[in-house]
C-alpha cells in the first residue's frame, strides 16, 4: 500500500528499505502467539524425544544443543528486535512533529478568527493583540526555522489582516 498522507506513515510504510521490510516481517512474527506457540511445541517434543530415547538421544540432558539453538535465535533475534523499536521510535518523532505543527498552525487561525470576529476596538482584542503578535511571530519563525525536518512541508499563515482593514461600522 502506498499514498500514505501523513509523513509518519510515508517513512514508515512507503519509503522503507528492503533490509527494514525485512525486519518489520520477522519481527512481527517473533512477536505473535503463534511463533510462542510453535517454538513451545518444538521445545517439548525436543524434549520429549530426548529424554524417550535416553540411549540413542541426539542432545541429552541437560539439553546443551537445544540452549546453542536458543542462543543463536536470540543473537539474531535482539538485533531485529533493537531496529524494529529503532524504526517505532523514529516515527513516533516524525509523527511529534508533525502534530506539533499542526497545532501551531491551529493556534494561528484561532487568534486569526477572534481578532475577526471582534470589533477592532474590543478591549479584548486590544490586550490581546501584543501578546498575540509575540506568539504569532514566535510560531512563524518555528515553523519555518532551518531546523526543521525535510519532510515537514508545513508553511507559516499569515493571520488574515482584516481586522486592521475593517471600519467602525464593518464590525
């Protein structure tokens, strides 16, 4: 599936590499009741079969061969593991970021909209209005400092400059 919109999905899913689909596959099955399952019948039977054939037992107690085994599925399974959380924890800052944009973007059009839907000499507005500009201009300059990620294409909105264009009677 692609064409995902929000950009945490675009690097999650759209523009992963073949190493990390990869991982995401295996670590999705090392992660399900089936794999623990299946692993907890292989065991048994290895078991089972180990301590039935007591003389003739390819691994006998205590079962070193099948611990050499579990060692190398955890030698390999901990690093998929580490990049599957690596890869969780990237787009879960992407996704931090693109919300918190979001919402600068949000506060943008509140102030925007109650400075137009008051009267341009509401007391309200006149208190409110340095504070607003401060914020205003602090959200403009986050939202378009260099250091923001190149996938982010969020751009600052200008508040709508209506409020200074109105005339007495207009409001």
């Amino acid at each position: 599936m692609s064409g995902h919109r929000n950009p945490a999905n675009q690097r999650r899913y759209d523009q992963r590499t073949a190493g990390e689909r990869l991982a995401d596959q295996v670590t999705a099955r090392f992660g399900s009741w089936a794999f623990i399952c299946a692993q907890s019948v292989v065991v048994a039977v290895w078991i089972a079969v180990n301590l039935a054939a007591f003389l003739y037992g390819w691994d006998p107690y205590p079962f070193i061969l099948l611990n050499l085994l579990f060692s190398t599925q955890a030698a390999y399974a901990a690093p998929l593991l580490l990049l599957s959380q690596n890869r969780q924890a990237e787009r879960d800052r992407i996704k931090a970021e693109h919300d918190y944009r979001i919402n600068q973007l949000a506060l943008q059009f509140l102030i925007a909209w109650h400075r137009d839907a008051h009267p341009p000499g509401c007391a309200c507005v006149r208190e409110l209005g340095p504070a607003a500009d401060t914020a205003l201009a602090e959200l403009a300059h986050d939202l378009t400092s260099p250091m923001s990620p190149p996938d982010a294409h969020v751009t600052a909105v200008s508040p709508p400059a209506a409020s200074a264009a109105r005339t007495p009677d207009s409001g």
